[in-house]
C-alpha cells in the first residue's frame, strides 16, 4: 500500500490545491482546470474504493475521503451567486417577471382602483352629502371649499427644509407601505377585504379630483398628484393583485392542495413585497421633494409623463424576460 500511497500521492495534492483554490471561487479555475479537477476527482474516487477494501488505515481513508468529498461539491452543487448579484438581477428584471406572471390580477385589481374613482367622483360632484361621507373630516381640503383654500393646500410646504421633507417622505413611507400590507395579507380571506380596499382607495381619489374639479383646479391639481402618484398608485394597484392572487391560492387552488398554494403564492407576495417597498420609497421621495418643491406645473406633468414611461418599459421587459426564459424552459424539456 505505501507503494500505491507514493505513486498517487501527488495527483491528491493537485487535487486538494485544485479544491483549496475553488472554495474561494470556482471562477478562479480556467477551464483547463475545471476538466482537470473533474478528472482527478474521478480518479480518487477510485483510489478511495481501493484503499477501503486494501487496507485499514483509517486516516487515509479520512483523508480522501473528505478530497472527494470537497471535490464533488465543487464539480456538483450549483454555484454560489452574490447577494449583490442577485439583488440587482432582482432590480433589473426579476420584480418585472413576478409581476407579469399574474398580469391579470394586477389588471383586475387596476381595474377595480379605475371603477371605485368613478364612482366616487361622479358620487361627489352629483350629490355634497356624500362627498362629505366619503373624505375624511380631518381634512383641509373639503367639499365646498374655495380655490384659494385648495391651492394654499397645495402650494404648502415648498419652501420646508430639508429635515422636514426627509421626515414627511419617512411618514408616507410608512402609511403607504401599511395600506400595501394590508391589500395583500387580507387577501388570505378569499379576496373580499382586497376588493373593498381596492374600490375604497379609488373612491377616495374620485372624490379628491372631484372637490377640486368643483373649484375650478385641475391643471395644477394633476401636476400635484401625478409625479408621485404613478408611482405610489401602481404600487398600491399592485399589492390589491397580490391579495387577489391569494384569494385565489385560497378558492381555486388548482391542482394543488390549498396548502401547497397558498405556499406558493407567497413566495411569489414575498417578491412583490420587496419590490413594492422600492417604489413606495420612490413615491416618498417623490412626493416630498419633487412634490413639495417650486417646479413649474409643465416640469411636474412631463416628470410624471417620465415616470409613467419608465414603469412602462420596465414592466414591458420583465414581460419579455419572463416570456423568453418561459419558452426556453418549454425547449430543454422538449429535448431532454
């Protein structure tokens, strides 16, 4: 056996230098090395059934063992990716693939925001008492109120520090993200709480346009609202598909337990989740420094007009993404 020890002994030295250098990164390997740390795996491997059944020098058979052992999970276990990597994969195209997965929901929910402004504007504008049932009483801007009181509303707060506008983007944050948790988590209850805050949030913004409207405000109304709330609108619109989607895991699960879809659904919310978090952070930001500032109403309006193009685009790519690796999966599968 020292015989055999001697005439193999530096092949399991490459070997382990091969490893030593993999474990810090298998990229580091050129790959006239990687073919080489496949062969002399297999080989040891060899060697190793050999001395098992020759000898009973158990710290040998330790030895290689681990070799191999350190060897086949650089050869087989899937590469490690980067935090860093996999975030910006995520940033780029993967919120856009989770989202157009289920563009349906996310339509319905769009289409529920849509219905519920409707009717809260025409709501308003037709009859005072309900437009005064629907907003908040502690509100500034009620029905009836004169445009003078309106456009004070909204030209306030531009000339704030910027402290204050850093704290005000934190507390929008906050009770955006709030309502966004809500429309999904109660999605688990078959949807029904999801609808209602869907419809609600749309009513409360008919009803917004409509008091303004009354006063004669819209130009400047628009370039208010617009430049954070494509944003922070698509955001909310998107958490009313998340609960819808659960809805669904809950009533119509398929071909799956309602378990097995419900876990699924929420590893997909989970995605969702951390990508609506980044654009309520764009609409805080948004809504504080771009909204609270002495921008021209044309400068608001074609900024809003920008942001509408970007989510377009990028909704638009993780579409196409979504779609094209979909297709590739169908091919390897075909030919397999």
């Amino acid at each position: 056996m020292s015989s055999f020890v001697g005439s193999h002994k530096h092949e399991w030295d490459e070997l382990a230098s091969l490893v030593q250098r993999g474990r810090k990164s298998v990229r580091r390997l050129s790959p006239q090395e990687r073919e080489r740390l496949d062969e002399l795996y297999r080989r040891t491997t060899v060697h190793l059934a050999r001395v098992t059944t020759q000898t009973r020098d158990q710290h040998l058979i330790t030895y290689l063992n681990r070799l191999t052992a350190a060897a086949h999970s650089l050869i087989y276990l899937p590469p490690r990716h980067s935090i860093w990597r996999g975030a910006v994969t995520f940033l780029v195209e993967g919120f856009g693939r989770v989202i157009m997965r289920y563009w349906r929901l996310h339509l319905i929910s769009a289409v529920l925001v849509i219905v519920g402004g409707l009717i809260g504007f025409f709501a308003a504008s037709s009859d005072p008492l309900v437009a005064h049932a629907l907003w908040p009483a502690a509100d500034q801007r009620q029905p009836g109120s004169t445009p003078e009181q309106l456009l004070s509303v909204l030209r306030s707060g531009r000339d704030d520090g910027g402290g204050q506008k850093f704290f005000f983007a934190s507390f929008l944050f906050q009770h955006n993200f709030k309502v966004g948790l809500l429309a999904m988590a109660t999605g688990v209850l078959a949807s029904v709480p999801t609808v209602f805050l869907m419809v609600f949030n749309g009513m409360l913004m008919g009803v917004f346009v409509a008091i303004h409207y009354q006063a004669g405000i819209r130009g400047e109304m628009w370039a208010w609202i617009l430049p954070h709330g494509v944003t922070e609108m698509g955001a909310i619109i998107l958490c009313g598909g998340v609960g819808l989607m659960l809805g669904q895991a809950v009533v119509n699960p398929g071909i799956r337990s309602r378990k097995q879809q419900l876990l699924h659904a929420g590893r997909e919310a989970a995605g969702v989740c951390l990508g609506v978090a980044g654009m309520l952070i764009a609409a805080a930001v948004i809504e504080s420094y771009v909204r609270q500032s002495h921008w021209s109403t044309s400068l608001r309006l074609l900024f809003a007009l920008g942001t509408a193009v970007f989510w377009t685009v990028y909704f638009t790519y993780g579409l196409l993404r979504e779609r094209a690796i979909t297709r590739s999966s169908v091919e390897d599968r075909s030919t397999a």
